[in-house]
C-alpha cells in the first residue's frame, strides 16, 4: 500500500480549488457577475478567470508543468487580492491569501 504524501494532498486541494473556482466563475453567472461588474470589469471578464483558473486546475497535477500552474495561480490570487483591497472588501482578502501562501509552499518543495 502506497502512502499518499502531504505535497500530494496539498496539490490535490489546490487543483480541486481551482476547478471550483472555474465552475463557479463560468456557470454562476447570476452571481459573480454583478460583482465583477461592480468592481469594473467587463461583462466577460468572469469567463476570462474562469478560464485561467481551469488552466491551473489542469497544470498542478503533474510535476513537470506544476511550476507553470504555481506561477499563475499566484498571479491570479494576488490580482484576487488586489482588487478586493483596491475595493476596500479588505475581509474578502484573506482566502485568496492563504491560498497563495499555500501555492508558495508547494513551489518552495519543488526546490
């Protein structure tokens, strides 16, 4: 039997996090996009994310295009950020902190 290490489990959580995300930002349109919206971008913006999140969701998986999936689920979470605290939704900040604290980790292993 086959010990199921923590860098696979974490892995595992992030790619499910952002096939969530893409799920969320593709077909509940009805409810992120007023807030896209009210944050000040276009109508299709959403899609744009969501199609960037599915992106990581695919890269993390596997080890040879993982850095490739750390790197854009940082940027992503910090435009995540950036826009909730440009926004003054300061609260709204700590998720996708924490997931990039973890996405950080998970590059500081491959290292």
């Amino acid at each position: 039997m086959s010990a199921i290490s923590w860098i696979q489990c974490l892995t595992g959580a992030l790619s499910a996090f952002f096939a969530l995300g893409f799920v969320i930002n593709t077909f509940a349109v009805k409810k992120v996009g007023p807030e896209y919206q009210r944050w000040g971008y276009p109508d299709w913006f959403h899609f744009v994310s969501g199609a960037l999140e599915l992106l990581v969701a695919l890269l993390l998986p596997a080890t040879v295009t993982r850095p490739f999936g750390i790197v854009l689920g940082c940027a992503i979470m910090l435009a995540a950020m950036a826009t909730v605290i440009y926004h003054r939704e300061h609260p709204r900040a700590v998720p996708p902190f924490i997931v990039f604290i973890l996405l950080a980790i998970l590059g500081w292993t491959m290292f």
